[in-house]
C-alpha cells in the first residue's frame, strides 16, 4: 500500500511539474505580475514606525511639504482605538509621493 502511495506521489509531483513548466513558458507567473505591479509608481505610500502619539493631521502635515496630499491615515487598533505604528499617505501624483519618498526612506 505504501508502494502505490509513493507511485501517485510521483506522478502528481511530475504532471504538477510539467503543467507548471507549460503555465510559465506561455505567460508569466502570478509572482512576477505582482512584483511588477508593486514596482509600479503610485501615490500612495505605506508610513511605517510611526509614533505611537501621532494622529491623521500630524501624519498630514509632515508629508503636505513634499506635494498635496489627499489623505493621511494612521492605522488603529479597532479593539483600543490606539495607534498601531503605521499608515498611509496618498498624493495627488505620484511624483509627490516619489519625492516623498526619496526625501524621507529610512528617516
């Protein structure tokens, strides 16, 4: 019995592996849709680290000198109310927020 079992496992793995080979060669993976989707500009950032005391208008005002910004939004705990570090900010353009973006990674 444990015989059979390991002959289907194999031939699911090989028919698995071929299917896979034929997707990849006829269009690209899902992965590197996404990955390129991700590289993509946008005007929308992630904001991450961020003080727990700051609100939406504190997070409005650091990012509005690099370009006009439609909305800042903290992240809160729904449970608390309380901030969880993070947000987003989105731009008008999304040359505002690669300005943004340039002046402020890793600060």
């Amino acid at each position: 019995m444990a015989f059979l079992s390991k002959i289907g496992n194999m031939l699911r793995q090989t028919s698995t592996t071929q299917i896979n080979a034929q997707l990849s060669a006829s269009s690209p993976s899902l992965f590197q849709v996404f990955r390129c989707m991700s590289n993509a500009p946008s005007s929308k950032l992630f904001v991450g680290g961020i003080s727990y005391q700051t609100d939406d208008q504190g997070l409005r005002e650091a990012f509005s000198k690099y370009g006009e910004v439609i909305e800042a939004r903290i992240i809160v705990d729904r449970e608390t109310g309380r901030s969880r570090g993070f947000g987003f900010v989105t731009y008008t353009s999304s040359e505002d927020a690669s300005s943004a973006l340039q002046a402020l990674d890793g600060q």
